[in-house]
C-alpha cells in the first residue's frame, strides 16, 4: 500500500487525538509544520509501537518560566605466578572432579574428566582463575577470561545434555567454587543458589555451543563468532534524514536548565564502621565480615575505598549539602542502580525496599523539583536478569514483580501516559518543555549478562523500534531529546549486536537528539558517537556519571549540568558541568565530609563549547599531551588518593573508550589513534606480547 509521509503522520496525530480526548477531555496539539514526502512503508511493523507511545504532549512536567584501569602486569611476573597456578590448579583440578562425580578411585575419577569435552578438561587446567574474576568485577576481559568461559559453558552443557538436574548442577558448581576458592564458601553457595535456576533453563533451550556463547557475552576478547541467531537490524521509516546544521558556540550568556545527576547510590543498610574492610568477598565492610584485624583494615565511618558500599550516613550528608548549595536545581536525571553489590545474599523483598525509601528520601529532599530515572542492572535479583516476557513459562522467572513496583515509584514523578512502556519494559518516553523531550531505556536489554538474551537478542520487547518511533515523532514535532539510560552503549558490558543499532539510530537522529546520560561503570568519563556514513565526524556525546558509591577506589560524587533553556531555537544542548565530590580519606581522618567542586568542564579543559567536535578535538589532544591526560585521568577517578598509576596500556585503552560509542568494535573506531599513542611512547616487546592475548 502507498503512503505519503503526511498521511501516515495525520493518522498518527489521529489516533492519538482520540485517545487523549477519551482518556483526558484535553485535544492534543497539532503538529506545527509540514512534512516531507515519504515513498512506501509498512504500517504493520508500527502497530505495536503505537499503542504503546499515549504519551500527554500537551502538558510539559517542567513547569519553568526562566530569563535568566588497569595497568598491564609485569609480564615475566604474570607468566611465573600463572605457571604456579597451573600446578595448584592441576592438583584441586583432579580432586575436584573425583569429589563431585563420587568416584572411588583414580582411575574412575580419568574416566569420568575423559568424558568430558576435550577443550573442557584442557581449558580447566590452563586457567588462572584469580585473573578471569578480576576481569569479571572490571569487566577488561583478556583471552583468559574467554577460556574460562567456554570452559564453563562447555561444562554445564555437558551435564545438561548426561541428564544433571537443576539440584545435581547447583551442587557441582558449588563445589567448583569453593575447591578454587573463587569465593568464600558462603558467596558460593548464595550465587549458586540464586542463578542456576535461569542459567540451567537457558541452556538448554539454545542450540549454540560454548564459543557462541562467550563470543556473545564477552565480545572482542573471544573473537568475532558469527552468530546468524544474533543477528538483527531495526527498521527505519522511509524519511530522508535532515541535514545537520552547524552547531555555532554562544557568544552571550542565555537562558539554561541546571540539572543535577546521581548515579549508582548502592546503597548499603549494613554497613558498619570499624568492621573488616579488606575482606575476600565482592562486599565487605559488614558484621559479616567480622571485625577489623589492624587499624588499616577498618571500615571508615563515612565509607571506604576498599569493596565498601554507601553508608546510609553519606547518602543523607550529600543529599543535606546538595539541598543548600544548588538551590535552583531545575530537574534531576537519575540513572540506576540502587541496592549494594552483596549480588549473592540478595531477595526481590529487599530490593523493592531500598528502592521505595530511596523514592521516599528523593521526595522528602527534593519537594516539587521533576525527577527522571532509568532502571540500573543491580534492581533485579538475581543482578543482571531481565528476561524479557516473550521467552519465559515459568511465574518463577518473569520480571513483573519489579516493572510494577518501578510503575508505582516512579510515578510519583511522570504522568500515568508512561504506566505502559514501564510496565512493558521499564522504558518511557516524556514532554518535559514544549519541544523538549526526555526518552529513559532499559540498558538492560543490551547487557551481555543478561543470560536471557542468549536465547533471543532480537530487540528485546521492541524498546528500540519504539525507540526510533518517538524520535521520527521528535522529528517531525521539531522536538529536540535527551536521551537516558544506566549501561553506556559503547561500555563492554553492552552486547555488540544492540550496540550497533543503537549507533546507527543515534546517527540517523543526530539533529534531534542532543544529549545522552548514562552511568554503571562509577568514573566520571564520556563516550563518543561519529557519523556512521563518516567515521571522522562527531555527532553526539554521551555524559557518564560518576558513582556516589566509592566502589571502589573511588571517591564519591555527582554531577550537575548546565542545559541550553528556555528560548527561541534553543539547542537543548549541555552548555558546561561540573562534577563535585566528597574527600573520603578526609572525611573519615576528621570526620567531617566536605563536598566540593572538582572541577568544571569548560575551564578545566579550555573547551570553546561542549559539542561533539570539541569533545573530539579534546579526545585527540590528549593523545599527544600527557599533562591534558593526566588531568582528565585525575578526574576519572574523582581525584581518589588510590588510584592506580597509568601506563602506555591503560592510556589506549582509556582513549579508546572515550571514542567508542559502539562497544566490541575498537579496530575499528581506535586503530588510528592508538597508532598515534604508541608512535608517541616506547613500548617493550613485552607489553606487545601482553596486547596479544588481551583484547584490543
């Protein structure tokens, strides 16, 4: 059937209208302008995305009327502890399967490890699997990691296909753990507890074998496995992209917006001062953990460096100073992740818990002030697992139970029109001015720990083609987009196959979307986004927040933005921010925390403006001047005392990650400058070594 752009439009407006008029009495307003022309379209691919975007046009939330790392190991080192680790490994290797199988010789004990699939039984006993959980908690994964994973996956596909039960593998893999001592006894029990339930159902519902499967989840360290199953690009509509227009740096000072940003709380009702900080599990600093053994290992009244969480203290000190010194904060954007990272002691009761009374502590603190939030990874028990509706059977399983709590919260703030994207898929779309737009995604759909995108990556509850539908409206509307989310698209943790779809459409809609904020990986850094069509030209940027919580390392902080306001052609583009932060050492040595500014973007790095190209410009000087870097390097890591030292590794790495809007995807977005990084430093054969069994 033929439509032309207009048509398709009107029936759009239409069917809104009527919805708005049945539904609130309140006509919507009609689009300001004409559209350009469209050739064909399928309006069956729509139907779905349609119903779900009721959005209230005519009523704007923001009622405002203004004037106004990692550093590379030793290699010599590395080789010589991970040859020691192969013998230990070796020996607890044996036992371990002679313990779990029941066998009662030695000989019963080979026969049972020669059944197993070959590079299973290889892989086991070349792991150093001190170095695979490290890369786990940082996610810098290497070679190593991708054999341990396909040395895992290959093990449970084994036992699922011999007829293990659920009980038979949570048992296996508890005494995997505790005989490697990945984990204290407890932790291994807990995780065992909590996640074999969903990685056992989908294992065996797939038909890919282990290096699909790592190759999916881990990304470049394990190869570029094609994978027809997870292969899939969103449809675009058949509308000519505008031509950008050049964004021209202001000369006099105009209207703006200053919105406050808090990220990552992990907020942490067990924390206890004075018990042992330098624990061996992923959460220390809790009656659990036992009291401190020597002074140093003392948990810090106000929080600690080492795996500590937030005390409840923090969390109320910084909120009391944000309240008194921005007290013409106009919006809040509020990026996820709430409960502590006690990932394996974790229940759906104590998750809604924390986040009903951090909603109740927002409200209390900020009476009146709009507050726009998107979902974190850490929200769901077990972490990481969002199963989207359309792959599960199983009550047991669904997502429900925290999509109707987040619909309930969160409307405290948005207006009921969003209550079925939440409920759907924690996702909504909201008029914050007239032409001003906020868009929240669930991150989660592209976080390649989401064991249960294995079983079907393909946009998960359509979030993406709803997606470009409300941006095409944007479009049409003359609406400029903020865009918000919790996992960085361009972050490891993002699987690639989502990743590049969601590039492409921020390419695409370069002219209506001019901002993005995000959060999860606890620095305070940015990524990157270029013209698909032409990899050298920047087109947008993505703002991430650091952490509140000091996990760790870290010093805590926020961020506050400066938003081009309220006038005639406002750009809605970020102007400057600064990023303010807690001294923890201080605060702990005195105890008295002082929050301060740390610095502001502009004056810190003589930036003309903040639009991607000079973001771009910054990105490429700091290639070359190593005071520059070393300046934004003290600012990644929120001026902590702990932080690691940089060498010529770590400062590709770190450039490259600024670059890549497009995770998994560095040969090509950072071959250049890399090469211009290493033509700049000396680099021994043996970091050249090291480079070859990491990721690039």
């Amino acid at each position: 059937m033929q439509f032309s752009l207009l048509t398709w439009s009107r029936q759009i407006v239409t069917f809104i209208t009527v919805c708005a008029v049945f539904t609130t009495g309140v006509p919507v307003e009609k689009l300001r302008k004409a559209v350009p022309q469209w050739t064909t379209h399928n309006m069956s691919l729509w139907e779905d995305v349609i119903l779900l975007s009721t959005d209230s046009n005519h009523q704007p939330l923001l009622m405002i009327n203004k004037t106004g790392v990692y550093t590379a190991p030793d290699i010599e080192k590395m080789e010589n502890e991970t040859l020691k680790q192969f013998q230990i490994l070796k020996a607890n290797y044996t036992k371990y399967f002679y313990d779990i199988n029941g066998t009662k010789s030695k000989e019963d004990s080979r026969a049972s490890r020669a059944a197993l699939p070959g590079f299973v039984d290889k892989a086991l006993q070349l792991l150093n699997l001190n170095q695979v959980v490290g890369e786990v908690e940082t996610s810098v994964m290497s070679k190593m990691s991708c054999t341990a994973c396909k040395a895992g996956a290959g093990l449970l596909q084994h036992y699922i296909k011999h007829g293990k039960t659920r009980d038979d593998i949570v048992k296996i893999t508890y005494q995997f753990c505790t005989s490697f001592k990945l984990q204290t006894p407890r932790v291994c029990e807990g995780i065992t507890e909590l996640f074999s339930g969903e990685v056992v159902y989908v294992l065996q519902r797939i038909s890919i074998g282990p290096e699909e499967i790592c190759s999916f989840v881990i990304g470049d360290a394990c190869g570029d496995v094609y994978n027809p199953t997870h292969e899939w690009d969103v449809v675009f509509p058949p509308v000519p992209k505008p031509t950008p227009n050049e964004i021209k740096i202001l000369k006099e000072p105009v209207p703006q917006f200053k919105v406050l940003h808090l990220s990552d709380t992990h907020f942490d009702p067990y924390y206890e001062e004075g018990t042992n900080a330098d624990c061996n599990e992923p959460l220390c600093c809790r009656l659990t953990n036992g009291p401190a053994v020597s002074p140093q290992s003392r948990a810090g009244r106000w929080g600690d460096y080492r795996k500590c969480d937030t005390p409840k203290r923090t969390i109320d000190n910084m909120l009391q100073h944000i309240v008194s010194t921005h007290t013409d904060i106009d919006y809040i954007i509020w990026t996820g992740d709430l409960p502590a990272h006690d990932i394996w002691n974790q229940t759906k009761e104590e998750n809604l818990s924390i986040l009903k009374e951090t909603v109740a502590q927002l409200l209390k603190m900020f009476p009146g002030i709009p507050i726009f939030p998107a979902l974190g990874n850490h929200e769901a028990v077990p972490v990481n697992s969002f199963p989207p509706s359309s792959l599960i059977n199983k009550p047991e399983f669904a997502i429900d139970w925290l999509y109707s709590e987040l619909d309930t919260q969160w409307r405290r703030w948005l207006p009921g029109s969003v209550s079925r994207t939440i409920k759907r898929g924690a996702f909504y779309s909201v008029l914050v001015r007239p032409g001003f737009r906020i868009i929240s995604l669930n991150m989660n759909y592209c976080n390649n720990k989401n064991w249960w995108l294995l079983m079907n990556s393909t946009d998960p509850v359509k979030e993406l083609q709803w997606f470009i539908y409300e941006l095409q409206n944007a479009e049409f509307n003359g609406e400029k987009v903020h865009v918000l989310g919790h996992i960085p698209p361009g972050h490891p943790d993002c699987l690639k196959v989502w990743s590049r779809n969601y590039y492409a459409i921020i390419s695409r809609y370069e002219s209506t979307i001019t901002a993005q904020f995000f959060g999860h990986t606890h620095f305070d850094e940015f990524e990157l986004f270029y013209d698909t069509q032409d990899l050298g030209r920047p087109v947008s940027i993505a703002y991430v927040g650091p952490s509140v919580t000091p996990y760790y390392d870290l010093n805590p902080g926020y961020r506050i933005y400066y938003v081009d306001g309220d006038r005639e052609h406002s750009t809605r583009a970020v102007l400057d921010h600064e990023t303010w932060v807690m001294n923890l050492k201080e605060a702990n040595l005195y105890d008295y925390p002082i929050w301060q500014k740390l610095y502001s973007t502009q004056a810190a790095y003589s930036l003309p403006s903040l639009r991607p190209e000079d973001w771009d410009t910054f990105v490429n000087n700091l290639a070359e001047d190593q005071t520059l870097f070393d300046l934004y390097y003290k600012h990644y890591w929120k001026n902590s005392p702990t932080r690691p030292a940089c060498d010529a590794e770590c400062k590709k790495r770190m450039i490259c990650d600024l670059r890549s809007g497009r995770s998994h995807d560095r040969k090509i977005l950072c071959q250049e400058i890399e090469s211009r990084i290493d033509a700049g430093s000396r680099i021994s054969w043996s970091a050249w070594l090291y480079n070859g069994f990491t990721a690039s």
